[in-house]
C-alpha cells in the first residue's frame, strides 16, 4: 500500500531511541523528510521548554516550509506508589517525581502541539499523533504520574480533533501495550516473561509495531480517522 507519506515533513519527539527512533526510520523509508526531537539530538530540543520548542519549530518552517505530521512521542517514566504504607511508616510519591513526568508527557505534548498547529491551520491540512498508553485507559499499579499523562493526552485527543476538524487538521493518539524497547529488555526476566504472559498474543510488541500504527494513521488511508485512540497491545486489557 502506498501510504503517500513521500516529502511529507514529520517532527517526531523522543526521536532518539526506542518507539520514537523506529517511528523516525519507518516515516524515512515511506520517503518523507523526518525530523527527530530529543534531548540528544543536535539542536537539542526540550519539549517542557516552550521557548526550545517554538526555535525548534522556527527552524523546520524555514528548512522545509511547511509541517504535515506531528508525532508526540516523547516521555518519561518515574515509577512510585502514591503511598507505600509498611509497619505504620509511609512513603510516598514526592513532588518530584510527579511534576517531572506531567512536564514531559503531558505538557510537552501541548507545547509543542500549539506550537506546531498555527502552520498547519494556515496549510488547512495536518496530522497530529500523540503516545499514550494501555495505563491511561486501565490505570497501572505504582503510576499514578504515568496514567494520569496517559489518560490526559487521550483527552488532548478527543478535544483537538473537535477544535481542529474544521482547519482539514487529524488528531488521533496511540495507546501502545507492552513493547520490547531498550528499557523494557534490560529488566529482570521474570518481569519481561510476566509482561508476556498477561498479553494474549504471549510476546511483546515491537517498536516497529508502533511506528506503523503512526504511519498509518498519517496517511491517506486514515484520511476519516480523527479523534481515534488505536490499540497496539496485542489483545492486553490490563489487570486481566
């Protein structure tokens, strides 16, 4: 199927590694010219910083004139119980550990969506694709930071595909399940084989799994397909 992504201009943050990176290679092969955001690449770019964002933005309108597709890949993950009760003595969450992923995965997605989509209202044509995840449709025990992004970008989603419709503007989200990133792989096996089991496809996803849901959801052949929140887990309805 020919995707007709070619000369497309696709800005991926979290680009670097993982499910971002096998996004910026799967768009690369369907001939579009990718962009990778992160931390890491040269310009550094910090989604939490609205300034970094907007130079960043700045600099692909004028290399490349225009912007097709945004993917909202970046994230973080600070695991915590909310409280850790033992013998009468609480841990908890600290503040820390909250604001750190709210600042990345939630408003890092609305600063550089807002930054992005002024150019795409004036093209009257765009695609936005936000990462969120099987724990922001289920929950997850130990993430109350995570879900709760997870579950905010699904409404990210639902209201910008409402705001956006009438500019010719897509916004749709992914809810990835358990995948074999570089992260996922260096935990202890009996995490990675109990991840496995309670999916019913009994293995984990790849990253490339996910990139082709982006790219899909970029084409034409989703051209009807706005305020959608796709799947990818392999069956996975968490806590089952």
């Amino acid at each position: 199927m020919d995707l007709n992504l070619r000369d497309k201009v696709v800005i991926v943050t979290g680009g670097a590694a993982g499910i971002g990176r096998a996004t910026v290679e799967r768009f690369r092969a369907e001939g579009a010219n990718v962009v990778a955001w992160d931390l890491t690449t040269d310009p550094k770019v910090d989604v939490t910083d609205g300034a970094s964002v907007q130079r960043a933005v700045d600099d692909v309108m004028t290399r490349f004139g225009r912007i097709d597709v945004l993917v909202n890949n970046a994230g973080i993950v600070r695991d915590a119980q909310l409280i850790k009760w033992k013998e009468g003595v609480a841990g908890m969450m600290d503040d820390a550990t909250f604001d750190a992923v709210i600042d990345v995965n939630l408003k890092g997605v609305f600063l550089c969506t807002r930054a992005v989509v002024p150019h795409m209202i004036k093209a009257r044509s765009g695609v936005i694709l936000n990462a969120s995840s099987i724990v922001g449709l289920y929950g997850n025990f130990g993430q109350t930071n995570y879900a709760a992004t997870k579950a905010g970008v699904i409404s990210f989603t639902k209201t910008w595909s409402r705001e956006l419709g009438r500019y010719g503007i897509r916004v749709n989200a992914v809810a990835p399940g358990f995948i074999a990133t570089e992260m996922v792989r260096a935990m202890p096996q009996k995490v990675v084989d109990s991840m496995e089991a309670k999916t019913p496809l009994a293995r984990l996803g790849e990253p490339d799994d996910i990139a082709n849901a982006y790219a899909w959801l970029a084409s034409d052949a989703a051209k009807f397909v706005s305020g959608a929140v796709l799947s990818v887990d392999g069956g996975l309805v968490l806590g089952t």
